[in-house]
C-alpha cells in the first residue's frame, strides 16, 4: 500500500446519504410548530388563491355537537373528511373546506340547568332570552376548543369563518326553510303516539334513540268476551247471520289473552288485535297452581301455537276445545279487564284484524293503545269508519303527561308515574297489576330483558305517548304530484353510496318511516316560527314571514321569543285573538338538515349540491337522513351526489369503548404521545366501512410501519443531497431504473382511481409495501453500490438519482393527503425555498413511462433473484458469510425463459453478490430450491479475491491500479474522477 492510499479515508470520497431530516420523527413537538406555520402563512387562503378558477370539489361538513372534548370517532371521522379534500386539491381542483358545529339542542341546555340548579336557580324563572344567551355562549366556548383540537389533526379548512347552526343568519335561514314547508301544505299539527323523553320532558325522533338492555315488566291479561256485533255489521259491509250476532264465545264466557311488555299502556287499551294468518283455538282450564291467575274451568282463547307456553307462565294445564275461526273473532267485543276502576273503563273493546300480529311469542293477540304505539295508532285510525259504524267511541285518549304521571284519562291511577326524573321505572305498573289482580283479569305475570329504545342524550327510556305535536306529511300528494317519501325515494336512488350498503339502508328507513315530527318543547332552538289557530291551521302570509325572517337575520331567533313578538309580527292585518304563536322549538336534526342551504347555496366559496356528504353509519337516521328529507321537501332533490359512510371505534377487542371499563383511547392522548400523522396512518391503514379497532398494540403496530416509511423518505433525502437535477432520456436509462418508473406510472393509476373512489387503505397499502419491499428491499438495495461509490459521470449513478427525484415527488405528493405533517416536513427539506407541499399537485407521470413488457421480464429476473436472496439467507443465517457480498453463487436455470430474461443483465448487481455465475440446466439435487420457482437452483460460492477497502466487494481486480492497491478497479477510477474535480 502507497503511503497516498494510507492517507485516504475512503468514507469522505462515497456519496453517502446526507440530511437533516431526523430518523427519530418527534411528531409531539414537530407537528404544533409545523400548524403554527401554516397559520401564520395562511396556507388556507393560499390554498384558495392557488385554486381560483379549477372546478369546485365540495364535501359538506356534517356538523359535530359544541359540547366536549373531541373524542376518536371526531378525529376518524375528521381525518377522512380532511384526506378526501386534500387529494382533490392535489388533483387539479378547488377543494374548499368549511367546518360546521351544531349548537342548538338539549344537552347544552342541560349544562345550563345544571349550572342553575347548584346555585339554587329556577330555570322556569329566568327570562327564556337570558337563558338562551348562556347556552349561545356555551356553545361558542366548546367550538373554539373543538376548531383547535382539530386543527391539531391536521385538518385544514376555513376555521376562521366556520358555520354555526345559531348564527343569526343561518336561524334565518332554518326558519325560512320551515316556512317554505308549511307554505307548500306539507306542516300540519296532529295527535299522534311519539317517542318521549320524561327525563328531557320533550318529544324525540327516532334518530335520537338507541336501543339498549332493558328489564321489563311482563304481564298475560284477560280479556272478558261480553258480546258479538250489532245486528247491522259485518266485516264486508253485509248484514251478519244470526250466529254471528251472537257468537259462541259469548256463551261459553270466554276470556281474550293478550301479552305486553308494557303494563302501564293497559289504561289506554282501547281494541285488541289479531291476524287471519294465524290458527286460535278455545282452550278450558283444568288444573291450576297459581295464587292468583286463572283457575279450573275457566275458558280462555290463544293462538294455537303458543296456548302452552301461556299454560306454562301461569302454572296451568290447558284442554283444548274447538278451533276458533278469524270471522268468528272479527264479531267479539270484549270488556276492559279494568272495567269500572273508579267508574270508568266502561267502553266496548273490539277485536281488530292487524298485519302486525304474529305468534312468534306472545298469545298471537296483540294489546292495542293507540295513546302509546305507532302500529296501535295504525290499526285504530284504519278501523275508525268501521268502529263508528258500531258505535264504538273512537276518541283517542291521553293517559300518560309529559312528566310521565297518569292523567284523568286513566281513572283510579291518577298520579302514578311511569318512569321518574331519574329515568327509573316509576310506580305504574304495580298499580295497574294490583288491580288487575283484584279484578282476576291477571292471566300471569313475569320478567323480560330485551332491546328497548332509550335517548341516545339522556341514555334513560322513553316513552310512547299521545301528544299533540308539528309534522311534516310523507304521503300528502304535492303541487306537483308527488309525496315527500316518493321525492326522497327517488333522490336515493339518484345518490352514489359508499359502500354500496348504505343505499338499502336509507331506502329502508325512507321507506318505512312516519310522518316527520318536528316538535320539541324545549327553549334553545330554533323555534316553529308559526302563528296557528285552534284548529292547527297555519297562517301563511308573506309579509308575515318576510318580517319574521328579517328579524331573524339581524338578532337572531330570540327575536320570537321578545317581548312583543306575537303584535310585532302580525302587524294589524290579522286578527291576534285567532292566531296563537307556536312556541315549541325545531328538532335539531332539521337544523342541521338544513345547513346546505346557508352553507352551499349561500358561500360563493362552495356549491350545491354538495359532492360529498360523509359521516358514521348512524346517520343513515341522523343528517343524511334530516338532510334529504329537507332538502327532497324544498327542492325536490337531496343536497348531494354522493353519501359516504365509516363504522364505529371499538377497543382492540372490539368492544365499545367507555370511561368505566378503561378502554377508551383518546385522540389527545395518541396526539401527545405518539402524534396526529400516526392516528391518520391508523384511519388509512383501517377498513374504515367496518368498525375500526383501536388501542395501544393498534397503535404501536402504525408506529412501526410509520418508522419504516419515514426511513424510506429519509434515505431519499439523503442521496438526492448529491443530486443536481439532471434530465435523462428515458430511452438512455438502465432498464432496472426504467422498471421503477413503470411501477410509478401503476401506482400513479392506483392512486387517483382510489382516491376517486375513496378506497385508501389500498392506496395505503400499496405505497408502504413499494417503500418496504420494491424501494428499500429491492431497488435501493441494488443501487447502493452504484449511487455511494460510482464516479461522478456514471450513467447509472446518474440514472438512478434522476429516478429518485420522481419517487420522491410522487411519494411524498401522494401521502401529503394522508401524512401532512410528515410530508410537508419532507418536502421543506427537499425544498427549502418551496412554500409547502400542500400548495403542489401530485407529481406529473409520462404515458411512456408504462411499460408491461418489461415489467413482465423483470418479473422473471426477480423470480430467479428470490432464489439466490433465499440460499443467502441461509448462508448468512448459518453464520458461512456475513453479508451478500462474500458470496459468489452458482445459479442453475432449467427454464430457457427465465435463462433469457437475464440476457444482458448484471446479475451480480441485481443479487448484490460481488459475483454470480449461471449455467443452464438442472442443478444438483442438493442445491438450494424454492418450491414457487422450480425451475431455478442455487449453490451457494464464496467469493474470491480481496475485499475492496472503499466499496467492501470482493473481486480479483483489488489492487489493479497501483495508485490505489485495496480498492478494485471500479473505484481507483472513481476515486481519480473525484479527485481531479477537486
């Protein structure tokens, strides 16, 4: 060795990868700074300027409530949202993104009323306005604290001038929206049984239940048969013969069985329901070990198919009689079990035949309270002609109050409680089975846990109860021959749904669902800014209206509730004795069911329709729901093309997560300790149409893969810190560089076609396996050598940097949607001067840079490479050599296609060995072989010659230039490149 060879430190003559963009991420501390940044700059208006004149993309927030912390749904859901815009942006439009809350509703009054109540203040005693005020100021505290959590995520949109459903604007708006509605004829005010909240003393929709575990009272009643019809009736309108007048029944004094799981609805019974479907047979009582249900030939009627099961609940043997026909039931009447409770209960209770009934359990006799149930409601209002042709009183009672107590229309129970302030069962159900006992009209009794609908607020039970309430008709015939249910059915079917699914199910729900209750008595809201008279006709006029929404736009919707409202309003061109000021609130949902008109129609920045509508897969009952039905009732339409879904968060064992069992992962948390660009990772990773799993080990496993892909980008950056931008013609590029820009070309079709059809977790997973496993285990892998330790004017070192530069422009501008902070921090470092990456377009991609014939013979050459990777790996494994670069392996080839593909191919390179041998042919029996690539053998060689100081191959030619004797000839000529640069 020279003494010039001993001096060098052949380290500083390699371009080694050079960057200040650090392994260790620190997203905690380096995605604050990096929001900090994009605040400063107003990326947001910079976003907008950059985008001016591109086609709108616009995805409508759907408006999360103003009263907490986000938790992870927020943040899954924010995420998507945010993903989405971003990738639009990127793709050549105008994606503008303005965020939304709801504020009106219940649970923020109830903060306020907790507030009162600790000190000592009546609710009821402050004025309605005052109270408001506090709400409003609530509402506005929580949004400034949810815009900043959001804004940690990474989401980016207009924060600075949001939506809100109480500004005064959009409480005009919603107002105007409902007046539009009952100008059409579609608002009516009816009595019908609704889902109430005793605890919340207010009407609820059934978007604002959930189902839960529940214990319910059960109880089997009697019925007694006191007659058949009158001499004039018949089911089919003609005159009934003399049996049916006087139906056997009544003469074997007979009792009619029915079941429920509600025993305070007893008092509203006013029929009892059957089916022509099912078989009913008369039954007598045998023998009987009870204390108090029914005894020794006692005749009772069930359907046949559960007459034992009955017998059983009550401790009795049954005989069957006869059989007992439906016309034979169509001709009963039978008496109140509670007949003459405190003189009342005295009205017939006629037989009904209803499609609802079944004999999946029960008696197959359905207890009908038409003050307590829709389909009871159903089958009375279908009956009512019939029923007054008998003489039978149609009028539907109200036995329950608002506060869930008995009222005169239950005579002997007043003051008993169906469910109390605290959402427990009150004490109306041991009254109404203490008297039927009494009465010996208690056929059994027991318990029953079952689904049953609870406030998805309050979490306590509701109630079904008759109440007068606003609606709006589904089926009422428009102007223009239409019903609301026939608009929106249509709409559906007009709206791309992702996934696919989430068409049944709204369809389902349209489909089925009643008229649409409106009505809340509640005071924060926006109210039902309606006049209507006794007979719940509604004042249209359009002065009227005009004044009201006029006031409503300059101070807001406390302007109905004003001293004065009801003289203001009016004015004197109608008379203010007949019109009373409806003072109910709207259901929430129509408030944010409204917000595409005060948000898309009424924002220049943004369109309507929307493009997008995406939320969690309950609001197919919530916002996609409220929304098409405001929207189908106005317009005709639904106020967007395209509605998408995601699943719940769910612990890592796929339970709901909650405070009591301490499996809740709280987005701050991972924010804190791992950062946002990790649970977007996790959103990206995750089949975010199902359910979505999360906790520490989901977690920790997105860090891992996360680590890897910032390592890939890492490495990028370090080489391209040699790179002076050249161009090269893709006709003089190595074919291995040329592969890789083939693959950018599929993956640049992969990931605009996914990011259209939002599938991300397959764009994901697509661009860290081409960092894991085409980049880091194969393509960089190869060109390490070459890129450290060519010369300076090597073609293939120059080649490879050229390709680097568009895999990092495509990778980094495909994850800026997914990973902003991550990418933008990347992008800076590779561009200092650049603003941000977010204000790029995904990288351009040639047509010609497609080539699947070669794709297809690189594909044969990696095939034979996997071989030689897997007998190195053993040798390495059983410590024969260190590294690939000890080996020379000979390598055995029986199929002349693959023999071919390697025509012309540096091998040794490709395998990174220092050197390879192939020979056509079988290869001993011994040989290394992998079973999916027969064909090809391996035995492993060691290399010979002397390892090269500066590139670390062995070859035969270390020593051939004798101004540098430990290093092969590739590199003295490399070394004497750099050193005349110098």
């Amino acid at each position: 060795m020279t003494d010039t060879a001993e001096k060098i430190d052949y380290s500083k003559t390699l371009y080694l990868p050079e960057t200040d963009f650090p392994m260790r991420a620190g997203l905690p501390q380096k995605e604050p700074e990096l929001v900090k940044r994009w605040q400063e700059m107003g990326l947001y208006k910079k976003l907008r300027a950059s985008a001016a004149g591109r086609e709108k993309f616009v995805l409508h927030d759907g408006p999360p409530y103003a009263n907490g912390n986000i938790h992870i749904g927020h943040a899954l859901n924010k995420i998507l949202k945010d993903v989405i815009n971003r990738s639009f942006q990127m793709r050549g439009y105008d994606a503008n993104y303005v965020p939304g809350w709801d504020c009106h509703g219940l649970p923020i009054e109830w903060k306020i009323e907790e507030k009162y109540r600790e000190k000592g203040k009546n609710k009821d005693e402050v004025p309605v306005n005052e109270f408001r005020r506090e709400c409003r100021e609530f509402a506005a505290g929580w949004i400034k604290v949810q815009a900043e959590e959001f804004k940690r995520l990474g989401i980016e949109g207009d924060f600075d001038n949001p939506y809100t459903t109480m500004n005064f604007h959009a409480e005009s708006r919603i107002a105007g929206e409902l007046l539009k509605i009952a100008a059409s004829g579609q608002l009516y005010r009816g009595s019908k049984p609704i889902m109430w909240s005793v605890v919340e003393r207010t009407a609820l929709a059934e978007a604002e239940v959930e189902y839960q575990d529940y214990e319910s009272d059960t109880i089997w009643v009697k019925f007694p048969v006191v007659r058949g019809v009158t001499a004039d009736y018949r089911r089919d309108g003609t005159s009934p013969t003399a049996d049916e007048v006087n139906p056997p029944l009544v003469n074997e004094d007979a009792f009619i069985v029915i079941w429920t799981t509600t025993p305070w609805t007893i008092p509203g019974n006013r029929a009892i329901a059957f089916s022509a479907r099912l078989e009913y047979g008369l039954y007598e009582v045998e023998s009987a070990t009870n204390d108090f249900g029914p005894q020794p030939g006692e005749k009772l009627v069930f359907a046949k198919r559960l007459a034992e099961d009955c017998a059983s609940k009550a401790k009795v043997t049954l005989r069957f009689v006869r059989d007992v026909s439906d016309d034979e039931l169509a001709n009963v009447v039978c008496a109140h079990p509670l007949r003459n409770l405190d003189n009342g209960y005295t009205f017939d209770v006629p037989l009904l035949e209803g499609d609802h009934v079944t004999d999946d359990a029960g008696t197959g006799f359905v207890h009908t309270a038409p003050s307590h149930g829709r389909e009871d409601f159903d089958a009375w209002m279908s009956a009512v002609r019939t029923l007054d042709a008998r003489g039978i009183d149609t009028k539907i009672p109200f036995p329950v109050d608002d506060g869930g107590f008995y009222t005169a229309d239950a005579p002997g129970l007043e003051g008993a409680r169906v469910i109390d302030d605290d959402g427990k069962k009150g004490d109306a159900n041991d009254r109404v089975i203490r008297e039927l006992i009494a009465r010996g009209a208690l056929f059994a009794r027991g318990r029953l846990k079952h689904q049953y609908p609870h406030s998805w607020r309050s979490k306590k039970p509701v109630i079904f109860r008759n109440t007068p309430q606003w609606f709006v008709y589904m089926d009422k015939t428009l102007a223009d021959g239409t019903t609301l249910r026939s608009r929106a059915l249509g709409a559906i079917d007009d709206t791309r749904f992702v996934p696919a699914a989430g068409q049944n199910r709204l369809r389902a729900m349209i489909e089925g669902r009643p008229d649409w209750v409106l009505s809340r008595q509640r005071a924060w809201g926006v109210p039902i800014a309606v006049f209507a008279d006794d007979e719940g006709e509604v004042l249209v006029d359009e002065a009227v209206n005009a004044r009201i929404l006029e006031a409503f736009e300059h101070e807001g919707a406390d302007a109905w509730f004003a001293e004065g409202a009801k003289e203001r309003f009016l004015g004197n061109d109608h008379d203010h004795s007949r019109w009373t000021q409806v003072m109910d609130i709207l259901d929430v949902w129509f408030d944010s069911g409204s917000t595409h008109t005060f948000t898309l129609e009424d924002r220049p920045d943004l369109k309507w329709p929307a493009d997008l509508y995406l939320e969690g897969s309950d609001q197919h009952r919530g916002w996609f729901h409220s929304s098409l039905l405001e929207s189908a009732a106005t317009r005709g339409r639904a106020p967007y093309n395209a509605v998408l879904t995601h699943g719940f968060t769910m612990d890592e064992k796929g339970e709901k997560m909650s405070k009591s069992k301490g499996n809740v992962t709280a987005p701050q948390e991972v924010m804190k300790d791992a950062g946002a660009d990790i649970l977007r990772l996790w959103v990206m990773t995750s089949d975010y149409a199902d359910d979505l799993r999360v906790g520490k080990t989901i977690i920790q496993t997105n860090v891992d893969a996360y680590r890897k892909l910032r390592n890939t980008i890492r490495w990028m950056l370090g080489t391209l810190a040699h790179d002076k931008g050249e161009e090269i013609a893709l006709a003089d590029l190595p074919e291995l560089e040329q592969l890789m820009l083939h693959r950018l070309a599929e993956l640049d079709e992969l990931v605009r076609e996914n990011y259209d059809t939002f599938d991300f977790k397959k764009i994901a997973r697509a661009l860290i396996d081409f960092a894991n496993v085409e980049l880091s285990a194969f393509y960089f892998d190869i060109r390490k050598d070459a890129l450290y330790c060519d010369a300076p004017s090597s073609l293939r070192r120059r080649a490879s940097l050229h390709v680097i530069r568009q895999i990092f422009d495509c990778m980094v501008t495909w994850l800026a949607p997914m990973l902003p902070f991550t990418t933008e921090e990347a992008w800076l470092s590779r561009n200092p001067s650049a603003v941000s990456v977010h204000l790029e377009q995904f990288a351009p991609v040639a047509k010609e840079w497609r080539n699947d014939a070669l794709a297809e013979k690189w594909k044969k050459i990696r095939a034979v490479r996997s071989v030689v990777t897997g007998a190195l790996e053993i040798e390495r494994k059983d410590k024969r050599i260190g590294s690939s670069l000890e080996a020379a392996p000979l390598v055995h080839i029986a199929d002349p296609e693959l023999l071919k593909a390697l025509e012309g191919q540096d091998f040794t390179e490709v395998c990174i060995t220092s050197a390879i041998e192939i020979k056509a042919g079988e290869g001993p029996v011994d040989a290394f072989r992998l079973a999916e690539v027969p064909e090809v053998s391996v035995v492993p060689k060691l290399a010979e010659g002397e390892k090269c100081a500066r590139s670390w191959r062995i070859t035969r030619d270390v020593g051939s230039d004798p101004e540098y004797p430990d290093v092969s000839a590739r590199d003295a000529a490399a070394l004497r490149e750099l050193a005349a640069l110098k």
